[in-house]
C-alpha cells in the first residue's frame, strides 16, 4: 500500500468522524482539542474563545468522545474501519504499541506533522480496536492493541522494564530483559520499553536516560561510549571519527575539543603518542618512568630487562627502546647485574 494511499485513508477516518457530529460547536471542540486543524489547544483557549467555562468545554469534549466510541464500535464511522487495520498493522510490526510520532513517521512514510501525529492520536481515542496512551512527565504519547492490554495494564508493564533495569544497575540487551520478564519476543519489550521518558537506548542497549552509556549528553560521555565500545584503547583522531560516524543525536564536534576532554577527564588514560584507555580497564596515569617504578615496586625484586619491558607493554603503548632509556635513568633505578633492575 502507497504512503499516498495511507494519507488518504486517515483522511477518510477523520472526516466521517468529524461528519457524524451534528453540531458545528461540537466538531470545532474536538478538533481544536486534538490538534486535527491547526495547533492543539486546552481547555481555557476554546472556551475563552467560544465564551463558555473551562469546565463546560471539558464535559462537551467527553460527551462527543463517548458518541464517537459508540458510533465506532457499531460501524457508523465511515472510512474507521480500514483506518484501524491500517494502524493495527503497523502496530503489530512495530511491537503492538508504538509511540504515535514512530507510528505516524511509519504510515505517512516521512518525518510526520503535528497534525498528522494528531490524526492517530484522534482515532486511537475513538477506537475500540485500539488503545490512547497519554503523556506525562513519565511515558510518552503513544497507541497501542487494545486485545494486548488497556492503558493501565501498558504503564505497568513498562514500570517493569524500568524497575528491572533499575536493579541491574547497569544497561541491558532486549536478550537479558528477556530473560527477567514474560514477553512473547523481544522485539515487544522494546516496543514497551520506548513509551518511557525514564528509559534510553543506543548500540542495542537499553538502560536510564541518566546513564552515559546509553544517552551522552555531552563529549566525555560520547567519547566513554566509543571506547566502551571499541573494548580497546584508541588515538584521539579514531575516538572523532567514530564520533562522527555514530548515531549520537549531536556529533558534530572538533578533533581539538575531544582531545581537550581526553586530557581532562579522569576516565581517560594515556597511554601513548594520542592513544587512550579507560581507566576501568585497569590502566593508571603516569609517565614511562612511573610505570616501571609501579612495576618493580609491585614485584618487590629485580627484574630482567625483557620482562620490565613485557609488564610496561600492557598498560603502554610506546617503543621498547622509550622504555629501555627510561631504565636508564640512575636517580630512579639501579642495575644489579648484567640484565636486571630495581629500584634505586
């Protein structure tokens, strides 16, 4: 079916609902409630302009809603019913529930209006073969199944995603939710867990907005992503390109400005001529010098020359021959026989 196609049976679905409401003031409420010709407005803005109370506005708005269920659920709204298959058969490939701005980009096949979005939020509210998820400061707008659950039971359900990552305390994979949780496939959890404002994703993890790991909010944080993810070190110029080449919503950052947040952050480690490590790897910062003094101090006994060098290697990434002038360094360490070291 053509995105020309959908568009026009939504648009069908709208006006025969619009068209079995009898009075003009009625159809001007309901679709300046919803957003389906213009912005959407509250409550206060219509009745201001109609001249009645807020509270009138609100008790129309509900009378004409249950109308409209009525009428939808007995077959009187002409276009509805192909406009439900339509969305439910989005739905079901998207997880069962979707947020209405994935839906509406899905069906209308470009980055979708606030009209449009408005549109699906309007036949979810007046379909009984679907299911109005609002939003709050918690979940956002979305429709789902109405046979998979009604609103109640889709906040609980993505509670428990949330709670179930919570005790983690660490990002998840949709396979690890698995898991934890009663699910037909994962691909519902994820559906599920994409309607909370408490949750993110990125790279197949999913984890709380506040974690770096799947939201970086700024460049250390995206710069701790790429290398978590690399699972080795890299040179500052790699740690950019790879910023660049991302899915991180702003990437366009200088090759200066990273290196910057390298030298300043904790986390990061040198270890090289512009190569960096993470800290939680097991690297410490320091020079050449101090790491072979960490190294013999740990050993509490002389050391050859080749496993001096063998021990630096895996925490640094420098030339042999940088470590071996180090070692020549009296003021710190002191020769014992012909091939071992210790401390001076």
């Amino acid at each position: 079916m053509t995105v020309g196609k959908n568009e026009e049976i939504i648009k069908q679905a709208i006006t025969g609902s619009l068209g079995i409401i009898e009075q003009e003031r009625e159809r001007e409420i309901i679709a300046r409630r919803f957003g389906l010709n213009g912005p959407k407005e509250t409550l206060e803005q219509i009745g201001e302009s109609l001249m009645i109370t807020r509270e009138r506005v609100r008790q129309l708005e509900k009378a004409i809603l249950i109308h409209l269920r009525i009428a939808a659920e007995d077959g009187q709204i002409d276009g509805l019913a192909t406009a439900e298959k339509l969305i439910i058969r989005n739905l079901t490939e998207t997880g069962r529930v979707a947020r209405v701005s994935t839906l509406a980009d899905k069906i209308y096949g470009h980055p979708s209006t606030a009209t449009e979005k408005s549109n699906l939020t309007f036949i979810s509210n007046i379909s009984n073969s679907l299911t109005p998820f609002n939003e709050n400061d918690s979940y956002y707008l979305a429709a789902g199944i109405a046979e998979y659950g009604d609103e109640r039971t889709l906040r609980t359900k993505v509670d428990e995603i949330v709670k179930t990552i919570k005790e983690h305390k660490s990002p998840m994979t949709l396979d690890e939710l698995d898991e934890q949780l009663d699910y037909a496939h994962p691909s519902y959890i994820a559906a599920m867990a994409s309607l909370s404002k408490k949750l993110a994703t990125l790279n197949g993890l999913w984890g709380l907005t506040k974690w770096p790991e799947v939201n970086p909010r700024n460049i250390r944080d995206k710069i701790y992503v790429i290398l978590e993810g690399n699972k080795e070190p890299m040179h500052f110029n790699d740690i950019a390109k790879a910023i660049a080449e991302s899915n991180f919503k702003r990437k366009n950052v200088t090759t200066q400005a990273i290196h910057n947040e390298l030298i300043k952050d904790k986390r990061f480690i040198l270890i090289g001529r512009g190569i960096y490590a993470l800290d939680s790897w097991g690297y410490k910062k320091g020079t050449v010098a101090e790491i072979i003094t960490s190294v013999l101090t740990e050993a509490k006994q002389p050391l050859t020359r080749e496993e001096i060098v063998k021990r630096v290697l895996k925490t640094r990434k420098v030339k042999e021959t940088t470590i071996l002038l180090n070692l020549q360094d009296k003021k710190l360490f002191k020769k014992v026989d012909k091939n071992s070291y210790t401390l001076a």
